[in-house]
DNA sequence: CGCGACGTTGATTTGCCTCAACGATTGTGG
DNA sequence: CCACAATCGTTGAGGCAAATCAACGTCGCG
C-alpha cells in the first residue's frame, strides 16, 4: 500500500483500493524555508498534511504584529481554519510560512469531505482527530488563562521540544503572546535556576 | 418526529427509524440554577446537549482562581472535554455550573460514537459541528493574543447578548481572563463613552 | 430586617510592553 | 574562506494595563 497513506492514516486499516482513491486526490509540493502557503486575503480550498519539514500559521493584527496561531510538522495538518471551517466562507485571514524546508501534501476540502462520506473509516479517523485537536484547544486556552508567561513557555518546551529546536525563538515569543524581549528575559532566568 | 431530535440536528434530514435509534440513547435530565452537572476529578463519559437555560464550565487553578472555559445555552452541547477528547483516559478537570435553570440531554461517548458510525448523517453533522467549534476556537486564541480586555469585552457581549444578560459579571471575567474589579472598570469606562 | 452575594472604587504593586541600543549568529557574495 | 550585512537575541530604562489588597455600596432573598 502507498506508504504516505500509511503514515497519515497510521493504525487505520485501509484497503488498497481506498488507498488509491485517497491517493488520487493528494497533491504533493515542496516548498522552501522562507516561502509561503499562503497569504491573507486569498481564497483558501485546501487542507495540507505535512510530511517532511516545519511551518507556522500566523496573523498579522492592525498594528503589524505576528501572532503565531499553530505550528506544525510531521504528522500534522495544517490550513487557515478560520476562513475553511468557519461559518460564512471568506478569505484567508492567516499566513503560512515555511520554516524548515517541508514535503506537503494537499487535499482540497470538497474532495476531504467526499472522502468522509465515501469512506466511513476516513470519516471516523477525522472525527478522531478534530476531538483531539479541540482538547488540545481548550487546554490552550486554559493555560493563557492561567499561567504566568515562564510557566507557559516551560509547557511548550516541555511538549513539544523538537518544536522548539525547528523555530526561532520570536515564533515561539508570538505563539505565547509575548514579546521577544520578555521571553529573552524569561529564557534568561530559567537558565540560571 | 420526535421534536428534540429535529431541534438538535436542525436542517439535518432524519429518517423516523433513525430519530427512534438516537432517541433511545438520548437521556433527559434537569438541573436548577446553582447545581453541577460535573466536578473535578470525576468519571466523564458524557455529553450533553443543552435544551434550555445556561451552564458554564470552568477549572479552578492552584490558587483557587475560576477560569470559565466555555457558556453553554441553547442549541449547544457541553462536556469535559480535555477529560472527553484526550489522548489518555483521565478524571475530570472542569466543573459545570448551572447558571440558570435548564433541561438537558445526555448522550454517553461511547453511544454517540456509536450512532455517528450506524448512521452516517449523524457522523457528517458531528463533523460540521466540530469545524465550526475548531474555527471558534482559533478566533478566541486569536482574541486573547490581539485585543486588549476591554475589546474582548466588547466582541463578547456583542457576540453573545443573551449569555451576558444570563450570567453574572464575574463569569464574564474569568471567561475573558480578567478580574472582576477590572471588568467593573472596563464597564464604567465603556457607559461613559 | 439583616445577611450574604455581587459589584464598585481607591491605592498600590507588578508583569509585561515599549523604545533604544548593543552583542551574537547566520548567511551570502566577493 | 573571509568580510560584512542582515537577522536574531539580549540588555537596560521607563511606562502602562491589569492585578492585588482593602474597603465600601447595593441588591435580592430568607
């Protein structure tokens, strides 16, 4: 069987022939540290699966600040969900930019959808991984509630070290909502207890 | 048809076996203002669909601070759901409150699972749903690294008149991640303009 | 009426931001 | 392979939004 298919849809059976009708819908590109999936205020049709490599998904606010959304490397998707899944369909509000060069591959959502219903595995493996991603969330949102800048950006380090090796360290400052001056001063002070 | 089912799943068209097979998963239960339908630290298996009134759920972080992670009125459906959606099995770690008066339908995860992989309609709306939710999350993060309390404040009250008309100010400000002294004086700010 | 829950106000503190300058590191062309 | 520039990270001084701590109105209800 296609082996991109084993690794997105990991411990899920899939038969050779869902395989291929997977597969004939994927779109694989490359792209290269420094260029971009995608630009605000562009249509958006696509989810993208990230092979290789390491992007962020971010906004840019009204005083041109960054604020970093999600990072994502092997084994995750990423896309503007915002303007894909929101209520009224609109352009892209976010960018996405390559941070280490990535192999992607693309899914427009009509044929991700068609997929769920074609195949009810498919269907499932995704409902699977939207409740994963929505705890992931809520535990998000928690931790801005409530915790202290150190302690969230210890969190992240802690969670997902390989991360933060991949990323600059303002893409990691604009992911926790602080400034790189703070979270320098932060690193600062970690490092000497 | 059964008129819960045709009010949970909306413009979704359900055959009458199909309402009879959800229906027979579906549990009513009602809870007066002040009661919890869950506290911290407890099994959680299930998910409530609300009919009326208003719950809240929140954690209680080491301080002892409430931090409100989501209202629920309405048309909406609520849980644990770091407990519900996790990686790994765990107890719970919100509470839900009742804010006012309600009357609720409980569907336990396993059924709903169940029903979403036996009648695929079910699974498709599940879908959607958790899109939409996915997208709303996104903008809260969003809201919380960009705006200042006081505009939080205001999105939210113009978002969801009703829930801020239900609820007490000091929800409203463990929901924004503010204190209730600095909501009262957003607010006075706000009048005065 | 009286008590508890809720909201407001004031004084002070603090965590993080802003602005500015300066090292350190990375990458690129000669 | 070095030189130099651009990018990235650090440090300092000062400011501000929101937190903290404390006290006091106000409202609703037994």
């Amino acid at each position: 069987m296609n082996t991109i298919i084993k690794e997105i849809f990991q411990d899920t059976v899939i038969t050779e022939d869902e395989s291929d009708l997977i597969y004939s819908k994927l779109k694989q590109s490359s792209l290269n540290k420094g260029e971009f999936l995608l630009k605000a205020n562009e249509e958006v049709d696509d989810l993208f699966y990230v092979h290789t490599g390491c992007l962020r998904s971010y906004i840019i606010d009204l005083e041109g600040k960054e604020h970093t959304l999600q990072f994502a490397v092997k084994g995750w998707w990423i896309s503007d969900y915002i303007a894909l899944y929101g209520r009224k369909k609109i352009k892209s509000v976010s960018h996405i930019e390559c941070l280490k060069d990535a192999i992607l591959y693309r899914v427009s959502k009509p044929d991700f959808d068609k997929l769920c219903r074609d195949i009810p595995k498919v269907g499932h493996f995704h409902i699977r991984k939207m409740e994963l991603a929505f705890a992931s969330f809520q535990n998000r949102i928690l931790e801005n509630l409530t915790l202290s800048a150190k302690q969230r950006y210890i969190n992240f380090v802690t969670a997902y070290p390989t991360i933060a090796n991949d990323v600059k360290n303002y893409h990691i400052a604009s992911y926790l909502g602080v400034t790189t001056e703070s979270l320098s001063r932060i690193r600062k002070e970690i490092s000497s207890t």
